[in-house]
C-alpha cells in the first residue's frame, strides 16, 4: 500500500501545500471582486435604464392627462359628444338645403318651360296683331278710296 500511496503522496503535498491553498484564495478572491465589481457596474446601469425610463413614462403620463383633459370637459357630455351632436345637425341641415335646392330647381326648370311657352303664345299673338292692323289699314284705306270717289261723284253732279 505504501506504493500506491508513494505517487500520489507529492500530488497530495502539493495540492495540500500552504502556497497553494494560498494561491487559490487570491485566485478565488480576485475572481469574487471581479464578479462583484461587475455586478455593480451592471446594477448601476440598470439603474440608469429605470431613470430613463422612468422619465419616459412620467412624460408620457403627463401627455395622456393633457390628452384626457382636452377631450373631457365638466359637462354632463365629454367634447366628443358635444362635436358628434353638433356634426349630426349640420349634415341634418345640409340635407334639409340640398332637398330645398332640388326643389327649387325643379321650380325653376318648370317656370323655364312657361316661359318658354309664354314666348310662344305672345310670338302669336304679335302675329296675329300685325295680320289685324295690316287688314285695318287695308279697310281704312280702302274706305277713304270709296269716300274720296263718292265726293268725286258728287262733285261731278253737282256741276
């Protein structure tokens, strides 16, 4: 046994040896400090991000309650509501106007076609007054030819 026990007896001493263990301390407390120097850095940066963050979402609460507050009013409705109440009786009246113009077109297009017609009846009867006075012309003409001949004649006898 002393044989198997020889080989391995200076591994054992130098594993066991007080500069070693030594050694591996410093190794292992070196390796901790590192480890926890990092930790740290890592920590504070992750600190840093929430700060960030933080302001991030402070901003962007304060943003929503400006946002809330312009769309909410101390009425019994919110502005949304006031607006769409307001929107329906325009496009209410609008439509009200459009069937008001329609109607008035369609009067307009009427009174166009009386007119039109008017014209025509009144071109008759233009014509029919110039036939009239043209044959009155003729008449009286024609009477002032017999009364000139009748005084003619009696101007003749009464030679």
């Amino acid at each position: 046994m002393t044989e198997s026990a020889g080989p391995q007896a200076p591994i054992i001493a130098a594993l066991t040896s007080p500069e070693l263990i030594a050694a591996v301390v410093a190794l292992l407390a070196a390796l901790i400090a590192r480890l926890a120097s990092r930790l740290k850095r890592q920590q504070k940066d992750a600190a840093a991000r929430l700060d960030n963050m933080s302001v991030h979402i402070s901003r962007a609460a304060d943003a929503a309650e400006a946002a809330s507050e312009g769309v909410h009013n101390n009425h019994e409705q919110n502005l949304r509501d006031d607006l769409d109440m307001k929107f329906d009786d325009v496009f209410t009246r609008i439509d009200a106007l459009t069937g008001a113009v329609e109607s008035l077109r369609d009067t307009v297009s009427d009174q166009t076609r009386r007119l039109g017609s008017m014209e025509s009846q009144l071109e008759g009867v233009r014509n029919d007054a110039r036939e009239d006075r043209s044959f009155l012309h003729r008449e009286v003409s024609d009477i002032h030819g017999r009364i000139g001949r009748m005084k003619a004649r009696r101007g003749e006898e009464a030679s």
